[in-house]
C-alpha cells in the first residue's frame, strides 16, 4: 500500500430549505454536536493533509465550526461539481501534476459515515494500481430520488445516472450513488473542469466524472455502505431519525465498555460521554455533552447531567440536575431535586436533598441537609461558598456568598449565613421560640366563641 497525500473536500453550501430553519442545515445537532462536526471528526480518522469546506454565502456560524479548516464560499449553488470547483484555488498541490495527491469530496449532511467506511475507500484507493476514481455507494430499500450507478460485468462504474435524466431502465437500477468519492487529485481535478450543466436540473453535475473516467479507461469503481449509514438529513424528520441511529451506536459502545443501562431507549448520550466500568444508568437519564463517569456509579433515574465529572462509586439522583463545572469525589452522593452548578464536592460529600449548590468547593465528606441554599448571585456578580471537609449543613440553611464554613463546623437548621464560620464552630441564627402555655387552646375558644355570636 502506498502513502498517498489526500485532501477533502466537505459540501455543505446547500441552504437546507427543507429544514425550516434560520440555522444552516449543517449545524444542526446530533448527540449535543453540529452534523458538521460529526462529519468532520469521521473523516479526521483518515489524517487528510489538507480539509476545505464549501459553504453558503453569509456562513459565519458554518466557518466557526468548520474552523481550523479552511472554508471557501459558494456564491450560487450551481451544483455539486460546481462546488467542488470552488474549492480547487484552495487545494495547491493536489490539482496539478502530483499523481501521489488524491482528493475526497463528501457532503456535509451526511453525517453517519463511519470511519471505516472512509478508510475502506482510501484502502482500495492506495492499492497497487489502485482504481482512479471510487464512489461510495448503497442499496436503498427505495431507490427513490437517488442517482443511480451503472457498473459494467467486471464491476467497473460506467457512469451515475442522477434520477432526474435516467431513463425507466436506469431507474431500475437497484445500486444508488451516496455521492461520496475519492480519487487521484489531478484526475479529479481534470474531469471537474470539463463538466457542463446540459441535463434535466440545469446543474453542475459532480457524479459524471465517472462517466468522464470511464470512457477514458480509467478504473472506476465503488465501495458499497448500509442505506442506515448514507442517510442524508434533509428535514427535521430525517434529523429525528438520524439521531436515533447515532444513539443507538452510542449506547451499544456504553454497554460495551461495561456500562448497564436499564432501558436503553431512555438513555441518552453525548458523543463525548466518557464511562468506566461497572456503572449502572437507570432509565431516562439525559447526558450532554462533556460529561465522564467512573468505575461503578449509580445513575438513578431522571436525572440531568452535562458538562461533569463524576468520581467513583458516587451515586446521583433519582431527579438531580448535575450543571457545567460539577465536579464529584469518589463515593459522593447528590440526591433528588438537587442541583450543582461550578461545584467541587469532595471525596464521600452528601446532598441528598433538595438543594442548589453553585460556585461552591465542598470539603470531604461534609454533609449538606436537605434545602441548603447557596445564595452565589447577588443581581450583579457570583460569589464563592466554600465548605471545609467534614463541615455539617443543617436542613433549609441559607449560605450568602461569599462565605466560608470551616472544616468540621456545624451549622444549625435553619440558618442565614452571612459571615463565615471557623473550623469546628457551631453556627445557629434563628428568631428566639416563644412557646406560652395554653395560648393555643384559648385562641380556639376565643374564635368559637365569634364565630358563634355571628350565627345567632
Ligand atoms: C446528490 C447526487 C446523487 C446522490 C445523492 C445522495 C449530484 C448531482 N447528485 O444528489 O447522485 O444519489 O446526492 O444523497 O451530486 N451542495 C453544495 N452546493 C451546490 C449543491 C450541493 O454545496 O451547489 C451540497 C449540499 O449542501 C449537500 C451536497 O452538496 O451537502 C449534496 O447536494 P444535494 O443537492 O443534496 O444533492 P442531491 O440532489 O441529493
Ligand atoms: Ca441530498
């Protein structure tokens, strides 16, 4: 096999109509990341020396995320060959004389490619004598609006067919054009340039390159993929469906890493999700993105988790709500109606119930009683709430940052704290308890004896 340069290029001008949607087609997300992104981070697997991406005029938001690649803009969306020629003045050194530089072009809403599918082309691509032109293709239950690959008896890609300009013969034609290919750089190049716009949709058309290739003698030919991995998104329909296959896979690597999910149709995951081993995730559970979770923790049901971190053996939920900037220690526990938010607890830390903790360090096994608020946010700025190791927060404590419990305090029910306790003090603000002896029953007596009168 040898070591060939290869450049992408990624399509992703096309406005999305059928979308319905002021967002570009391409970012819109699956698993908590941009379609975009996902194709990118599949095609990244190959190592390309060089990535282009062909947006939209006004596609600010698309560069962002294309970003560090470069982008080039389509100004009219001519076509998919058309597009591809936008990218060539960015592709030097791919598109001259270098029989050893190869160029991919894939689409940008074709987000559920895997990597060995990629690899797979660029195998066959870098064979001894290799073809010169591979086109990915597929076998749809309905071929549909598809453009169809015709092959001749050794296999070879005569040419694709877009449906618009087959006739009835070719539209029986069951192997269809997912619209991917990759081949030698100065070739597709070539090919590229002698393309018209003479057919059914008035467009560029990048598939007859094959045509083109073939009726030069070159080796064309095409790997084939699952209809499920091809799928294009188009609608927000399409999106729903794309996003149950990208779960599926999610889930199906979870369990096998180790990970128990008791209902995995209620289990959603991010793409980055990192588990250990031994965890059990009950169901209907939602997991955003940037969240990791260790060797043999419980995730009860309901809960909500993104951007955390969660240690060993912790246990969280059922119903908590884990924030961005949460960090658990090993053994730490975060019970129902409990939110965090840029909070640090440590090894063995408790809040079992109904509490917000933001902006807060919370030492080793301190214990947080149930409607413990920290009160971070004053209408202009966060404050900090720190809590030593071993520190006891009584039931329905209010602590207004910024303010520090020491290691070992305790703090009664009940309390506002606005100044900061010393290590092993104890702390109570409560109004003083009057407790008089009977005034309960003379009350009653007292409104009987009214409330009667008015009657009579
Ligand atoms: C294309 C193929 C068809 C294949 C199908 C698979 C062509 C002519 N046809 O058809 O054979 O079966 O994909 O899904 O290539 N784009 C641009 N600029 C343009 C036109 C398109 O960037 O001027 C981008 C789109 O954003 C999209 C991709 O290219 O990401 C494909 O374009 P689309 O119009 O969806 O092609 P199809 O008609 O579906
Ligand atoms: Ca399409």
């Amino acid at each position: 096999m040898t070591k060939r340069k290869l450049a992408v290029i990624v399509l992703a001008a096309g406005q999305g109509t059928r979308m319905k949607s002021d967002l570009p087609k391409v970012l819109h997300c699956l698993a908590e990341k941009p379609m975009l992104s996902h194709v990118l981070d599949g095609v990244e697997t190959l190592s390309p020396d060089r990535i282009v991406v062909v947006v939209g005029p006004d596609a600010l938001a698309v560069e962002k995320v294309a970003a560090p690649h470069k982008t080039v803009v389509q100004v009219d969306r001519l076509g998919t060959g058309h597009a591809v020629k936008q990218a060539f003045d960015a592709l030097d050194g791919f598109c001259g004389s270098d029989d050893q530089a190869d160029i991919m072009v894939i689409f940008g809403d074709t987000p559920l490619i895997r990597p060995e599918t990629y690899q797979a082309m660029r195998a066959q691509r870098c064979e001894e004598n290799g073809p010169k032109l591979i086109g990915l293709a597929f076998r749809p239950e309905e071929a549909g609006r598809y453009g169809r690959v015709k092959q001749d008896s050794d296999g070879r890609v005569m040419g694709i067919i877009e449906h618009a300009d087959a006739t009835d013969e070719e539209r029986a034609i069951d192997l269809c054009n997912a619209g991917i290919l990759l081949g030698e750089g100065p070739t597709v190049h070539r090919l590229i340039n002698q393309l018209d716009n003479n057919n059914a949709q008035g467009e560029y058309y990048l598939p007859v390159i094959f045509d083109f290739a073939y009726a030069e003698g070159l080796d064309t030919r095409a790997v084939e993929a699952s209809e499920e991995e091809v799928m294009g998104v188009n609608s927000r329909q399409e999106l729903a469906v794309a996003e149950g296959v990208l779960q599926q896979r999610l889930r199906a690597k979870a369990m096998a890493q180790g990970v128990t999910l008791m209902d995995p149709d209620t289990t959603w995951l991010s793409t980055d999700t990192e588990f250990g081993r031994d965890i059990i995730i009950e169901p209907s559970v939602f997991i955003g993105p940037k969240v990791s979770i260790a060797d043999n923790c419980h995730i009860k049901a309901f809960s909500h988790i993104e951007g955390a971190e969660i240690g060993a053996e912790a246990a969280i939920g059922p119903y908590a709500r884990l924030r961005p900037g949460t960090v658990i220690g090993k053994g730490g526990k975060v019970g129902n109606f409990v939110e965090t938010k840029n909070a640090v607890l440590g090894e063995g830390a408790k809040a079992n119930h109904l509490s917000y903790i933001g902006d807060a360090e919370v030492g080793a096994k301190a214990n947080i009683g149930a409607g413990t608020i920290t009160c971070n946010y004053d209408g202009f700025n966060k404050w900090k709430t720190s809590i030593g190791a071993g520190a006891f927060i009584g039931s329905n404590t209010a602590l207004v940052a910024p303010v520090d419990i020491g290691a070992g305090a305790i703090v009664g029910a009940g309390s506002t704290i606005t100044k900061s306790v010393a290590d092993d003090a104890m702390a109570v603000v409560r109004g003083r308890l009057i407790d008089k002896a009977g005034a309960g029953a003379s009350f009653r007596a007292s409104r009987k004896k009214i409330k009667e009168e008015k009657k009579g």
